[in-house]
C-alpha cells in the first residue's frame, strides 16, 4: 500500500496539547473532544478540524446544552456517528479514578449535547474501550477498563429502541483488555486489535466480532504488540460512497432487522439485543471483498511506536507498511512517535473529474515521553 506522511499546521487556535481524547470524523471535520494532559489535566472541550480542500483549520467549538445536561472532563471516552447524531460514551477523571457509563448525544446541527436515558441495564462504567457504528442505527461497544480492571464484555446501544442490551455472544473470546482499537469493517463486523490485559501485558492479537452470529469468528495473534495505538479502516479503491455503506435497500434491510427485529436473548433476559440468522450484510465496496486496517503508533510494552501496520480482515493477516521514523526521514517531515492519540479518515475530494473518491488518515495530538502533543499529521494514501 502506498502512502507518504505529510505535517500539516492548520490555521486557527489549536486544541492544548493531550491524549487520550475522543475523535471521529463527520464529513470533512475531524471532531475532537476532551482527553487529558500528562499532569493530568482533564479537558471537556469540544474542537472541529476542517480539512476540506486540505486547508486544514481548527475550530473551537461552543456547543450548547440541553436543559439539564451535564458534561464533565473526561479522558478514554468515545464519539461514534450514529445516523445523524455522534454519540459520547464513558470515560474517566484520571485524579478521582471515578469512570463513567452515561450516553450523551450531539446534535451537529446545531452543536447541542443532551443526555441519553436509555431503557434496559447499563454497561457498567469503563474507559478506554472501543466504540462502532453497527448496521447503521445501533452503537457497538467493546471491553475497557472499570472499577475492576479490564473487561470483555460486549454492549449493543439500539438507537431505534432506546435501549443497551448485553448480547449472549458465542465462539472463542478474546481476553478482557483496555487501550485496544475496535473498527467496523463492514456494517456488521467489527475487528478488535491489541490492547492491555489485566496483566498488563500487551496484547498482540487480532479478533473479528460478527453481529449478525453474535460470534466471535476468529483470533490470530500477530508479531506485533501494541496498545494505545490508533486504527482506522481503509476505503476500497475507487470507492464511491463513504465507508461502511453501500447506499443499497439491501444495507436499510439489514439494518432494520438486526437493530430493530432481533431475536438474541441477553444476559439480562429482556431480549432486546439484535442479531439475525440468513442475512448477508454488504460490505464496503465490492461485495465479498476485505477492507484494509491502518494501524499506527502506541506502546509496545517495550517503546513508544510510529510504525504503520496494516490488517486485512478477512485473514488477518498483517504486514508492515512503514517503519518510523526512521534515521533516513529529514527533520519535519514524519511525524514524532506517539500513543494515546486518535486518527480517522476523511475524503479528500477526486481528481481529473473522476469520481473516484481519495481518502487522507489525519492524526491528532498524543503523548510520547518528552511531550504532549497538539500536532497533526496525514498519511496521504497512495
């Protein structure tokens, strides 16, 4: 896979430097709320990056709040677009330790935060997990770290019922960890790479998760261990719609009869959590094809990483794009090593008016163990 890193230094007031912040990409922006210093300082701020054009600009978002809507610093929560909505979960206050499992939505049309009071048992409080779109009106989450240390266990949040519910899984499980990455490789699956077990070892597997089984279809592990690290799935070539849709009638099939019409009985036996047997979801791009995991940076238990790894998710097989930086790399032009930073994908337009639609991985902020960072970086696909 091709590809080149680029620094970019947007215009505008730049976040203060941290880590462990939420991220998620909306169109053209790259939205980025609160996260942690080293001190640690927690941050509930609200930032929006445009890269349209690839002229990137930050802007400091102050949102509104709904009657009675309270949103505390917080570092290790997630954003997750949802429909037409993102949607904020969990997180810690690094000095009291104090974690949380409430749901808060944002409006992005009129930049307004309300809290969710979801039907059903809640996941119990967590940080550092990980956070998809699944079949386009439900939010999947997976594992973290609470009270009690790492955690498995897998969540389903129906936007249509207004419900979690704690699905009975099957297949072999992966091990209870936080710091991984968990991206949803087409509409139904999600793929779960690295992390810290609760030995606080790093983990160095990866796993795919199938909700339309409620299975765990595969671990493999892999040479390479990391946590704290960023990930994000790769659109096709020649992809015409955004990733994860195909913008078919059989996509809102699948969608309404795993997220409103599913048969799985939960752990808490009141049935609401959604799967379906027989239904094939589409995947990104060509039906049956495997998308490509970028994974970068994060700790290894032994260094801070800047390396680029890829992951195809139908094998998991994984290769090393990029070593870095590396001692042949001129000063300023790759960025410094990082962990508990975010990246995402957004667009960046076609070229000699074909519609092919390129793609830019942007990376923001982090920590290393000189710094905290505020920087942002691309990785241009090629």
């Amino acid at each position: 896979m091709g590809g080149q890193w680029r620094l970019v230094k947007p215009e505008g007031l730049a976040p203060a430097p941290r880590g462990a912040h939420a991220s998620v990409a909306l169109g053209t922006k790259v939205l980025v709320f609160g996260g942690a210093d080293r001190a640690p300082i927690p941050f509930n701020d609200l930032w929006a990056l445009e890269t349209a054009d690839s002229k990137y600009e930050w802007t400091r978002i102050s949102p509104l709040m709904a009657p009675g809507c309270k949103l505390l610093p917080r570092s290790g929560a997630t954003l997750t677009v949802v429909g037409d909505r993102v949607y904020l979960f969990g997180g810690t206050e690094p000095v009291s330790g104090v974690c949380f499992n409430e749901l808060k939505v944002l409006d992005p049309a009129t930049w307004t935060w309300s809290d969710v009071e979801p039907q059903g048992t809640l996941p119990a409080p967590r940080h550092s997990h990980c956070s998809g779109c699944l079949a386009e009106t439900c939010l999947i989450v997976y594992g973290g770290a609470g009270y009690q240390g790492p955690m498995q266990d897998l969540w389903i949040y129906n936007t249509l019922q207004n419900a979690w519910s704690r699905p009975t899984v099957s297949g072999d499980q992966p091990q209870a960890r936080e710091m991984h990455t968990g991206c949803m490789v087409d509409t139904t699956t999600l793929l779960v790479y690295g992390g810290r077990g609760s030995n606080f070892k790093v983990c160095c597997d990866a796993a795919l998760f199938d909700a339309q089984q409620m299975k765990w279809t595969a671990i493999e592990p892999t040479p390479f261990s990391r946590c704290a690290h960023s990930s994000v799935v790769l659109p096709p070539a020649h992809a015409t719609s955004s990733p994860g849709k195909t913008g078919s009638g059989d996509t809102e099939h699948v969608a309404h009869e795993l997220c409103q019409n599913g048969g799985a009985v939960s752990e808490e036996g009141n049935g609401t959590a959604a799967t379906v047997q027989g239904t094939t979801a589409p995947t990104p791009g060509t039906v049956g094809s495997s998308s490509r995991v970028l994974i970068y940076g994060g700790y290894s238990g032994e260094a801070v990483e800047g390396d680029l790894i890829q992951i195809d998710s139908r094998t998991l097989e994984i290769e090393l794009v990029r070593r870095g930086p590396r001692e042949s790399d001129k000063g300023g032009t790759v960025p410094s090593v990082r962990f508990a930073h975010s990246a995402v994908i957004v667009p960046s337009g076609g070229s000699g008016g074909s519609s092919d639609v390129s793609h830019t991985m942007v990376v923001f902020g982090g920590v290393n163990p000189k710094e905290d960072l505020n920087d942002v970086a691309v990785w241009v696909l090629g």
